[in-house]
C-alpha cells in the first residue's frame, strides 16, 4: 500500500517537475530503489548551501575585558556542542529526528508518513524533515535579507522541500552529524527573542545550556516545533502550550528508552519554572551608556569597519565581535562622581566630561550629569553630550576662554616670550576691517563692535598675566598680531573642528572660543600639549576579536603638531592659571597641571580644560534647551545658587576632582622645563618686555573669567 502510494507520488512530482517531498538515502531496496529511481529522473544532486554565519551578539570590552554593554539583531551565544548537555542533546533528538544518527539527508521512514499526509490534504500539511533538512531551513532564512526571501525560505511547496533535500546532501557530505547538530541548535529559534540554544537556557531558565535539567531540556526541545505558538514570554496561554509540548517530549523519551517512565512522570509533574531573564540590552542598559554610544557610532559611521554604514551596523549587530575599548572604570567612576557632586540630574544645565590619555588619545572616560534614555518624566538624555554629532552628541556649546590657549601657542610659534606683552584697554575694536582676514585672506575685522572685559581693567599685559588673567582685549590684540588663520590653523591642527561637523566660523573672535565644542575635542587638544606637542586622534577601540577568533588591533594615530618645547612653554604658562589665575580660589591637584577657564558671554556656557603630562579633560555645562535664552545666571546647580557662573565655579571643581580621584595611584609624571633662553620664563621677577600698544582700545568694562575664590558667594 505505502510503495504504491510513494510510487503513485513519485510519478506526479515528476510529470510536474517537482518531487512531492523530499528523496535520497541510498537505497536498501523497496520504497528505498523507488526512491533512489526518482533522485535519478529528477537529477536531485547535492548543491552546496551558502552558510553566511548566525546573527550573533556583539559584546563591548572595557580596557581591562569586562563586558560593559552587547549589541545583537538577535540575542545569540554560539557555543560548542559540548557545552550543550547530554539531557539537551537526548531530548532534541528523541522529539525532531529520533533516528539522526542512522539516517541520510532525510529519514526515509518519517517522509514516508509525511507523503501520505500530504496526498490526503493536497498541500505540505507534514513536513517529514530531519534535523538536516530543518538546518538547511534555518541557514535559508538566516541568509535571506528581504521579506520575499523570508517568505520563499518558508513556503509550504513541494519546490522547496525539493531545495532543502539538494541542500541537505551537500550538508550531510560536508560535515559529521554532531557538527550538524551543533549548527542546528545554535542557529534555532525557540521563542521569547531567544536564537540559540545558549541564549534560550538564559532567557528561560537562567542556566547555561550544559545546566538544563531534564524537565527544563525537554521545554526547549518542545519549543522549536512552533516557538510562536508556545513563546512562554506572552502569557499563560502560551505557557499552557508550553507545558503540553515538553510532556510530549518527555513522553516520546521514554518511549525510546532515553529515560524511565519514573524520570518522565517526575520531570513532567515540575512547574514550567519560566523565568524570563531580561534580554541584555543595548547601551540604555549599560553601566556606562554615553560611551557605548560613542563606541557605537565609531563602528557604524567608519570607513574602517566596513565600505557601507549598512555594512558596519551588520557588522556590528550580527557579527559577534569582542570589542576591546579604551575605557577605564576607575576613571570614569572618578568622572561619574565628581559630576554627579556639582550638579544633579535634575538640573537644567547639564555639565559633561571626557578624560584623555596624552600621547595616545585613548578616551578614558565619559561622564554627564543626566541619566541615558529618552523619558522627560526622569530627565533623561538620550543625546551624547560628551561627544560631537558624529558621535551621537549634539551641535555642543561655545568654549569660551579656552580657545585663548590656541592664540597663546601661536604668539609662541612666532617668536614671543611669556613675558612679552602690551598694553590694553578694558574694551577692544578692531582699528578697521582690514586687521583680521580669514584663512581666505577676506577682510572680517569689524571696527563697528566692541568687545569688553568683565571684570577688571586693562594695562600692560604679558602672554602669562594676559592668559592667568583671560583678558578679552589682551587676546583679541593678540590675535591681531600674530594672525587669525595662523591661529585657526593652530587649532586645527591640534584637532579642533565643530561639533556639528560644519566648518569652524572664522571670525576676530575666534579666540574667544565662538564655534560650539564638545569635551572629547577640546580635551585631545589639550592632552596634545600635554604630550608635549605630539597630537593622537581620539580613539575608543584597541582591538576587535571576530567570531572565529582573529585578532584584529587598533593603534593609536598620533602626529607631531608643535614643536615640543612650544608645548612646555605653553604648559608653563598655563599652569599659573592654578596659582596666579582664574582657578586660584580652586586651587591645583598636588602634581603638575596645567589648564584654561573658559565661559562665554553672559554666561552662557562655562568650561574648564586641563591636563597633566598623565591625563587630560574638558569640562562643559551648559542649557541643551539653547544656551543663549537660558544663561547661567541667578540659578541654583547642584544644591547651590550662583549669580553667575564662571569656568572655576562649576566645571573647575569637577576637573579637580575627577582628577584627584583618577590619578589616586598614578605616579606623577611632570611637566619638561620650559627652554628659558628661547621662552624667557623666570616669572615675574623679571622685567617684561614691553611692545607698543596698538591704538585700537577703549574704556569699557574688565577680564572674560573673573578669578573666582570659592570662599566667598559667588
């Protein structure tokens, strides 16, 4: 009766041009020659399978290998088949393919009983398949990139059956049966967003696949018949099914002796045990999200990691890398808490910080004062204020005071002493239009605008009392002197760009730091002088390990962009900002430092930028709802009220701090001495040498960043 129906089968398939289900095995005579006579009339001969890897979860590193956060399309843990466990490996067999390791390509038994089901419904209503054929379904889908692809890799069609048998043989011929079996179980779904066998012990369980218990075993190879239909994760009805499926393996173990009815009657009367282990997340769930962020963005938008962004976010999400980063907890633990002292996260303003490592542009750490996430009832962020916009950050916030340093360097490359100087005004105007040009040698100056101090009046001012100082119409001279592109194309150079990615403003008062900065770029700046002179892109990655274990590493890019004894002259300088200057009320860190205040007119935004010859940040706070409508001013951040806020009196104390902490244990490196025959530099004892002033000062008001004394209100 069953030869006549498979040979009845067999010759429509062929006079169709396709086989009613699938063929092979070599034949042991009866229902198998008919077989074999049919593989032969339909030329079903093994085609090798394109096996593009499984989508598998990404895990980020920090510096010392502690994961710190994971991306993933789908939520995967490839491993071994010997990790799996024996009552795993029984109860999968006994359920879908009972005689896996005696059959070929497909069980001729199994399609046998599938034909007959499917002559009586006159549609693929069984489907017969191996463990084999069931890979090869998987593979297909797992390579399939559109909906259409999807679909024909699960269409239920004689032709397809016919596909998956071709691809089978070539599987089976390529690798053993516990090869496949380990590619089945780790390539399958089981339901609650769990891929893989790993993945689904932790999601249903909490266990490792090498832990499963029987009762347990039997629930996942119960699952992957319709892991829709019995996906405990959407309630109890699903659960029920759930339940219903793993007795039924239970059952069909101990029909075939896998184990006693003893053991199948304990295991069945166990409750489901369900516990929905949470699905790691991607970087709202890490520890420290604005870097994952960072990390993030740096591998879906370089060229490095891929020729297309389409190419890099599979890469990423499907590729199962081990990314290796820069940061270091004790670090960013430092940053976490210093800025989570100065302002809460219920603040308005919203203070951020980078740490960088001088020499190699490592990013340490990145802290903001605001929760990762996009819910406003927490006053959560989900912008990366840390960063510029390619890194998913913001457009940023003016620097202020701090873009001084990039004039500084450039009246030293010229040939200034740090006693050199001038005398100046409270107020400056440009003596006529042609006094600045821009790096297209067009005329900016504006005679028409005045800028003014804050604080204090003018006279004659050095290179080191005009920076301790941060006298406006000191530096806007300045920059008269020695060049507006001289000094755009300084900072350029140590990697000063926009954090909108637009081109930096070119304008007189490019020295008082006008284009919108983000920490990571106004820190590498300043860790480049404290490497003395030697610039390191930022970089967050040090080394990615591929799925198949290639070890790929990423070295730091570092040029040379000052000349070193400008750097040390510079740091020179700039370390009498602690003990003569605008940070004096907040004083030094006990080790050689050296930094720049900077806040923007009526205090918009506020910064601190330092470094030591070990580490280097930037601090920035400001109001993301627009810093020019919300100053300030009149406002309480971190439990206190300040009428004004300055570079030293929020971002300053955060820079100490965090660096206090971050260098605990650090031996103090210090600073090289500065070349006094070529910078001058015996302080101010010395007779400054004085230049004629230019005619081009008025009498308004004082200095850009009062020295703030932090005894006193502010």
């Amino acid at each position: 009766m069953i030869t006549r129906s498979i040979a009845r089968l067999a010759g429509a398939g062929a006079a169709a041009g396709v086989l009613v289900a699938a063929i092979a095995l070599p034949a042991v005579g009866g229902a198998g020659a008919l077989f074999k006579t049919a593989s032969a009339e339909l030329n079903l001969k093994a085609t090798d399978l394109r096996e593009e890897p499984p989508a598998e979860m990404t895990a980020i590193l920090d510096a010392k290998g502690n994961q710190i956060a994971q991306f993933y399309e789908q939520y995967r843990k490839v491993i071994p088949l010997a990790d799996m466990g024996d009552l795993m490996k029984k109860s999968i067999i006994s359920i879908e393919d009972y005689r896996f390791y005696e059959h070929g390509p497909i069980d001729i038994e199994g399609t046998v009983r599938a034909l007959a089901k499917n002559l009586g419904t006159g549609r693929v209503a069984q489907g017969g398949s191996s463990i084999t054929q069931q890979y090869v379904k998987q593979v297909l889908l797992n390579n399939a990139t559109t909906e259409e692809d999807k679909n024909k890799a699960l269409e239920a069609t004689y032709a397809r059956k016919l596909n998956e048998l071709r691809y089978a043989m070539a599987v089976e011929e390529k690798y053993t049966k516990d090869q496949i079996l380990e590619k089945y179980l780790n390539i399958a779904y089981f339901g609650a967003s769990a891929y893989g066998v790993e993945a689904a012990a932790l999601r249903f369980f909490g266990v490792h696949a090498s832990e499963l218990s029987l009762a347990q075993a039997a629930t996942l190879a119960g699952a992957v018949q319709d892991p829709n239909a019995t996906d405990p994760n959407l309630g109890k009805k699903f659960r029920d099914r759930l339940v219903v499926r793993r007795n039924t393996v239970l059952n069909r173990m101990a029909e075939l002796g896998k184990i006693t009815p003893e053991e199948a009657a304990a295991a069945k009367a166990k409750k489901l045990g369900y516990k929905g282990t949470p699905l790691p997340g991607g970087c709202e769930s890490s520890k420290y999200p604005y870097f994952c962020v960072y990390v993030r963005n740096e591998i879906t938008k370089n060229p490095l990691f891929g020729k297309t962004q389409k190419i890099r976010t599979a890469l990423l999400s499907r590729g199962g890398l081990k990314v290796k980063t820069t940061l270091d907890p004790k670090m960013q633990a430092a940053a976490d808490k210093a800025i989570k002292k100065h302002v809460f996260a219920t603040d308005n303003p919203i203070a951020s910080e980078a740490l960088i490592q001088p020499g190699t542009g490592a990013i340490k750490a990145m802290a903001v004062s605001r929760p990762y996430g996009t819910s406003k009832r927490k006053n959560e962020l989900s912008l990366n204020v840390a960063a510029d916009v390619a890194h998913g950050g913001g457009t940023g916030f003016q620097p202020g005071s701090t873009f001084k340093t990039f004039t500084l360097i450039t009246a030293l490359k010229e040939g200034m002493k740090i006693n050199d100087g001038f005398t100046v005004g409270s107020g400056y105007r440009a003596p006529y239009y042609s006094s600045f040009k821009n790096c297209k040698g067009e005329n900016i100056g504006d005679p028409t605008h005045t800028v003014s101090n804050d604080e204090g009046g003018g006279g004659f001012k050095s290179l080191q009392t005009g920076t301790w100082g941060s006298v406006n119409t000191f530096f806007l001279t300045l920059e008269q002197r020695v060049g507006l592109c001289d000094t755009i194309k300084t900072a350029q150079s140590l990697g000063i760009k926009r954090a909108d990615g637009n081109k930096l403003q070119e304008y007189e008062t490019f020295t008082l730091g006008i284009n919108e900065m983000d920490p990571i770029t106004v820190a590498n700046a300043y860790a480049a002088i404290g490497a003395r002179g030697k610039y390191c892109a930022p970089m967050a990655i040090t080394q990615i390990t591929d799925r198949d274990g290639k070890v790929t590493k990423y070295d730091p890019k570092c040029r040379q962009a000052l000349d070193p004894e400008i750097a040390d002259a510079t740091a020179n300088v700039l370390s009498g900002v602690f003990t003569k200057g605008t940070m004096r009320g907040v004083g030094g860190i006990g080790r050689d430092a050296a930094g720049k205040t900077g806040t923007t007119d009526n205090q918009a935004t506020a910064w601190f930028a330092g470094f030591t010859p070990d580490l280097a940040g930037a601090v920035s706070i400001g109001d993301i709802r627009g810093a020019q409508e919300h100053k300030l001013n009149n406002i309480t951040i971190g439990g206190r009220y300040f009428g004004s806020v300055f570079g030293a009196s929020v971002p300053g104390p955060i820079w100490k701090d965090t660096m206090l902490a971050a260098l605990k244990d650090i031996e103090p490196t210090s600073f090289q001495p500065i070349n006094s025959a070529r910078f001058g530099g015996c302080g101010q004892g010395c007779a400054p040498v004085r230049t004629t002033p230019d005619d081009n000062t008025d009498t308004n008001t004082d200095t850009e960043d009062p020295i703030i004394d932090n005894t006193l209100p502010n």
